[in-house]
C-alpha cells in the first residue's frame, strides 16, 4: 500500500509533525498487517506535475526528530495550484491554466492508494476537485490564520500568537519608556484570530480587526486618555486585513502569479490616520511579518498535528476519501471536503471572545 504526502500554500509550524505522525502510524500499521510505504511530493504538487518528478520516500531516518522543526522537509508553494496553474508569458504577463487532468492522469498511473493534502482552504478546494475526478484524498487542515470553520482551530495558530506575544512584550516596555504609541500588526488575512488573541495576552489597549472596522476619532480619543501631562503610552496590535469605516484595506499589489492580494504595511496607514486626525503622540510602528510562521512550534501545535498525521493515516486505512482531518469539540475527528471548505472563520463581533476582550477595557475603536 502507498500515501502520497505534500504540503500546499503558506507554510505553518507543525507540518513537520503531520508528516511524522503519518508516517509513524504507517510504520506501526506495516507491522502487523500488509505493508505501507509513504512518499512525499516535493513543493506540493510540482514533484508530481515537474518533468523529472520528485517523489521520495519517507523513510524513518527521513523523518526521525522532524516535529520539532518549523517549515516543511516537502517544502511547499502557493504559486502552483494546479487548477489554475500561472505560466508567466514572453511579454511578462501571467496566464492560468487547468492542468488538473494532467495531475489526475499522472497521480492515477503512480497508483497512490492515499493521497494526502496539508493545507488551507486554497488546497483543500483543490483536494475537493481531485476527489471528485476519483482520486483518494484526503485532506488535513493547516494555517496560522485560524480560518478554517470546520475545525475548531489549526495548528500553527498558537505558535503565531506566542510569537506575536513574545513581540508585544518587548514593545510595551520601549512604549512604556518613551510614553510613546506602539502599533504593531500581525498577520491573519480576512481573520483578526492572531491579533486579538495577542492583544489579550499581552494586555493591548487596542486591537483593530477586519471583522470591525475602526473609527479614527474614537481612536484619537481612546489614546489622549491614556495620556496625562505629556506622560503615558498605549500598545496597539493591528491586523494585516484591518480597515477603517469607509475605508478599505491596505494591500501591496496583488502579486504576479498569486491568487491573492498581498497584504501588509496597514500599521504605517493608521499611523499617518492617527496623526491626521489629530493624534499628540509619537508613534512607532512594528511589521511582524514572517517571523510569526517561523521556527519551532509550540507543545501545543506539536500535540494537535501529530494527532492530525495519525488521523489522515487512519481515514486512509479506512477508506474514508473525501474528507479533512478536524478537531471538534475537543476530539480528533473528519468532516467532509465539501463542508470543510463551505464556510470561512470569520471572528464574531458578537461572540464571547470580542465581548470579553471589552470587558477587559480593549477598544476595537468602533
Ligand atoms: O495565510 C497565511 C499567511 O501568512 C497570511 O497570514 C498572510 O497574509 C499570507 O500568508 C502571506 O503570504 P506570503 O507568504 O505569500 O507572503
């Protein structure tokens, strides 16, 4: 028996777990029934759509120790999905092509008895057309961003905030030393997950998120509060995807063969907002970029998608194709690949989460 394992779209701590505890449990598995083999694809699916293709096998030396490891040993991309497949043209422009057959011919004729997915909602879409042109995938969840409604949380998530946390930790006493406004914004896309969770871990004064826009005067006002006699200073933690009213978000032009717009650099937009609007304070501003996918995963992260790679392995032994890895209720379980891609994770205004983030005294400057 055979799985095929890859990684798709941004990368996010605890890849490296999901692919051990695959291959862990297949190991455990081969020793007292037929055989499983893993393989992994290199940069999702390039290793099987390149010409030579680069598929290896994931031996125990391979992936003995790799839980620990921040990225992914597939490596990944988020500039080939296969359905709409970006060729950038002699005269420099990017055109898309379907080449889902040609992946669907190439995966049959490999003759995977599983097919594996790691990734967000861009990829589980693709996993969705892959199964329904027959083949058996399988889908496991993967983002810092926490958008993903069919599971409860995804892992990599936490990992981001304690980073983040870390982050606005060091701020608050340079803030704090300089009576000076901090902003520092985090990443998240359409989601402020990220952001408020590290606003209430690090105590933040004020916390914007897509899901609620802002209104700059009651920001002005909220941080001319904090001030008495010249002295005082406020932390703010901003999400990439954060708006004012009426306003719209700030995106650094859509990349070329990217699906998505970029986001990033709406920390220096409030930032001239604020002293447009009247703002006495000196502002700095922190881009955390990056570094909030980076590095080691957290306990927690390691926990969550080792049982994820055990899961995929058994939805595989099981036959059970179609469907995502998910945690619900505080169990491992599977949802469909059509319900797992139906809905994205907005934050509530109206949830627990915003309500006790106020009770706590942090604005959302609406
Ligand atoms: O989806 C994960 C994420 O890190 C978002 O939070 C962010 O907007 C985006 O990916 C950045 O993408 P890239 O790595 O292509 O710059």
């Amino acid at each position: 028996m055979k799985i095929l394992v890859l990684t798709g779209g941004g990368d996010a701590p605890g890849l490296n777990a999901v692919i051990r505890g695959v291959c862990k449990r297949a190991r455990k598995e081969s020793l007292h029934s037929e055989p499983w083999e893993v393989y992994g694809s290199i940069e999702a699916f390039n290793g099987v759509l390149n010409e030579p293709q680069e598929i290896i096998k994931l031996t125990g030396k391979k992936t003995a120790g790799i839980h620990v490891k921040g990225g992914t040993i597939l490596k990944t991309t988020n500039k080939a999905n296969p359905i709409k497949f970006p060729v950038v043209q002699p005269d420099g422009s990017t055109q898309f092509f379907d080449r889902s057959d040609e992946l669907v011919k190439k995966l049959k004729a490999l003759k995977f008895d599983a097919i594996i997915n790691i990734g967000g909602d861009g990829s589980q879409k693709i996993s969705k057309t892959l199964f329904d042109k027959g083949l058996p995938m399988i889908g496991v969840p993967k983002t810092i961003d926490n958008d993903l409604s069919a599971t409860d949380i995804t892992f990599g998530f936490q990992t981001a905030v304690q980073i983040a946390t870390d982050s606005f930790d060091k701020l608050v006493t340079t803030a704090e030393s300089h009576h000076r406004v901090m902003i520092m914004e985090v990443m998240g896309r359409d989601a402020g997950w990220i952001a408020l969770h590290t606003a209430i871990a690090g105590g933040a004064e004020i916390c914007l998120i897509p899901e609620i826009p802002y209104d700059i005067n009651k920001l002005v006002k909220k941080i001319g509060a904090r001030y008495k006699n010249g002295r005082g200073f406020v932390n703010i933690v901003i999400a990439e995807g954060a708006k004012p009213k009426a306003g719209s978000i700030t995106a650094s032009a859509g990349e070329k063969g990217s699906e998505h717009v970029r986001l990033g650099g709406v920390a220096y937009q409030l930032s001239k907002q604020l002293k447009d609007a009247g703002c006495q304070a000196e502002i700095r501003e922190t881009v955390l970029g990056h570094v909030q996918r980076g590095g080691t995963p957290t306990a927690f992260d390691r926990v969550l998608a080792s049982l994820f790679g055990v899961k995929a392995f058994e939805l595989a032994l099981n036959k059970q194709f179609g469907r995502m890895v998910a945690f619900k209720n505080n169990s491992i379980t599977s949802v469909s690949l059509e319900e797992a891609t139906a809905e994205y994770n907005f934050l509530s205004k109206d949830s627990y989460l915003v309500q006790a983030s106020k009770g706590l005294g942090i604005s959302f400057g609406d």
